[in-house]
C-alpha cells in the first residue's frame, strides 16, 4: 500500500513539474542570429506575428517554444511595446521577450533610441519630412500637428515664432516617437540651451526674446551657410543697423517672401525686393516677425556673440569664395557692389 501511494505521489509529481521542466528548458533556448539584429515594431503586434517574424529574419528557430514562453510571461498585443529593438547573438527567449515587454514609462524594456537628425531646414514642413524618416511619425500627422494653434499657444509662441522651437541638430528619441511626444522633446531641448548664460547675452546685444535671437540668427545663415567664422561679423553688422535704427535690408528675408518662385535665380533686381510682405527687410523697419529659416544652435550662438565693429554694409566678393566685403561706408559699398555685378554678368556670359 505504502509502494503504491509512493508510486502516486511521483506520477503525480512529475505530471505537475513536468511541464514546468519543458518550460524552463524552452525559455533557456536561444536566438540563432549570429550578428545583431534590428527589429522594428511600428504597428500592433500580436505573439504569433512577433515569432514569425523573428523567425522570418532568422533570429529564432523555435515558433512555438517562443509563443509558450510569451504565453507564461502574459505578452499580448497590449504589452508588446512598439519600438526598435536590437537582438544579439545568444540571448535566451526569455530574455528577448522581457525585452520587448512594455514597462511603466510606455518603452520596451529593451527598447533602444534611435537618431534622429535634421539640418538645412527652410521650414517646419521640411523638417517635418526629414524627421519622419527616421522615426515612426507620418510626415502629414506631424505637420499638421504642428500648425495647430493650440500647439503653438502652448508653449508660448506666435504661428511667425513657432519655428524658432526647434534648434536643428541630432537628437536621441525612441523609434515609435509619436506627434506629441516629439514636440515636447523639442521644446525642452529650446529649454535646456536657453540657460541663464544665453539668456544674459541676449540681454546685452538688445534683443527682448529667443525669438528675435533666432529670427536674426536664420537672417545671417541666409547671408552665409558656408563659412561659419562670417557669423559673427554679419550678425554685428545687423545690429548696428538695428541700434542704428536702419533697416536691415537683407536679400534672403525679401527672397523668403517669394517661396519657391526665385528658385535658381542668381540675378535678383528690384522688382524682387519691392515686394509687400511682413518678412521683407527693405520694406519693414527692424526684425521680420519670426524666422526665415531654422537655423542651427551654433549661428544663434553666433548672435549672442556677435562681433563689435562698426559695419553696417556687406557685399558677396567678386569670386567664388563665398565671402563678403564688410564696410561702413557707403561709397565704399558701392565700389563693392560694382565689382560683384560686373564679375556676376561676366560669369553668367560664360555660361551662355
């Protein structure tokens, strides 16, 4: 009798613990990849769509040891994170699916940041399009995100202002970034290098916002995206004029008041620049009400320190430098302006 209950308690044992073994040498399995591998989960996945796909990128040879593990774990489609993840060789099941398990901070455990960079920006659009394509945002949502009203209100700025938010540069975030979340990154990054230091500067070139600042900074990268040790020089000379009380009469803003429509142009005449609009520096006395391009954080930094001469008048030198002439005398300015014209029409004969 005491045999046959013993007997019982090990069938019954093992029938308990048996599985309890199977599962633990399936989470022990590990992954076949031989290289790190990037999986991106840009949509509701599911633990049968995740095995597959792993096993379809050779990650994983074992769907169903997979999914039971999952199973054990409670991973569903609600606790799948989306994201980007990165699988190195060997790791065990159990391991990759904590990983992809969604944590109290809305992430993967495992999920990794990605970069993402944008530079040369004309406007929020086109920035919109270069940071879509590195994180999963449609570029039409956030655009669209980013012209409502609301948005802009929110963190204090006029629809002209708004653009001066966002410093292009290389920023991390993670893959499944979405509308709003990327806007409120922004807008610490505005925070965090508007420190008290910047904001002192400000104050001593006489300027009354970050904006202004910005604003000034998109006019001189206009003047010059090439050569970065001119920065400081044409932003001086703008603020002499604005301390002066003459108006700026920057070619780029008059060119940003036509869009596209000068594209290629290389001889602007004054039918260009007598054009009525808010951004145009011939037309208006001090700073356009917002940017005319989104500069990066190193030509505001340039603004804020800026150089002191007394220039007040800049002319493209007659060559392919890229550089200019920086005088403060008119008649001065008009032997430069000649000089560039004549070289101009004799280059654009050649061409012809």
């Amino acid at each position: 009798m005491i045999l046959i209950t013993g007997v019982s308690i090990i069938v019954i044992g093992s029938f308990i613990l048996l599985p309890k073994v199977l599962l633990f040498s399936k989470s022990r399995k590990t992954t076949i990849n031989q290289t790190e591998k990037a999986v991106y989960l840009s949509e509701s996945t599911d633990l049968e769509d995740l095995a597959n796909m792993l096993f379809e990128q050779e990650i994983i040879d074992d769907i169903d040891a997979f999914i039971a593990v999952g199973d054990y774990k409670e991973l569903n489609e609600e606790s799948i994170a989306l994201g980007k993840y990165i699988i190195s060789p060997g790791v065990q099941y159990r391991n990759v699916l904590n990983g992809f398990k969604l944590n109290s901070a809305g992430n993967g455990n495992s999920e990794v940041e990605v970069e993402v960079t944008f530079n040369k920006c004309r406007d929020l659009k086109e920035l919109s399009g270069k940071a879509t394509r590195q994180i999963y945002i449609d570029s039409a949502t956030l655009i669209n995100y980013l012209q409502e009203k609301e948005v802009m209100e929110k963190f204090g700025f006029s629809e002209e202002e708004f653009p001066a938010m966002f410093l292009p540069n290389t920023y991390r975030m993670y893959y499944d970034t979405d509308e709003k979340a990327f806007v409120d990154k922004m807008a610490q990054e505005f925070k965090n290098f508007w420190n008290p230091e910047r904001k002192e500067r400000l104050k001593n070139i006489g300027l009354k916002s970050p904006s202004q600042a910005t604003t000034l900074a998109s006019i001189v990268y206009g003047e010059q995206d090439r050569i970065p040790d001119e920065w400081p020089t044409i932003a001086g000379l703008y603020l002499n004029r604005i301390q002066q009380g003459i108006r700026l009469q920057s070619d780029p803003t008059f060119k940003f008041c036509w869009g596209d429509q000068l594209k290629g142009v290389q001889r602007l005449l004054f039918e260009h620049r007598d054009i009525d609009c808010p951004y145009n520096t011939y037309k208006i006395d001090g700073l356009p009400p917002g940017p005319i391009n989104l500069p990066p954080a190193q030509v505001v930094d340039a603004v804020l320190n800026a150089e002191k001469h007394d220039y007040i008048f800049m002319m493209a030198k007659a060559d392919y430098s890229g550089r200019h002439d920086f005088t403060k005398e008119y008649a001065t300015h008009l032997n430069f302006a000649r000089k560039y014209q004549k070289w101009l029409a004799n280059e654009l004969k050649k061409q012809n």
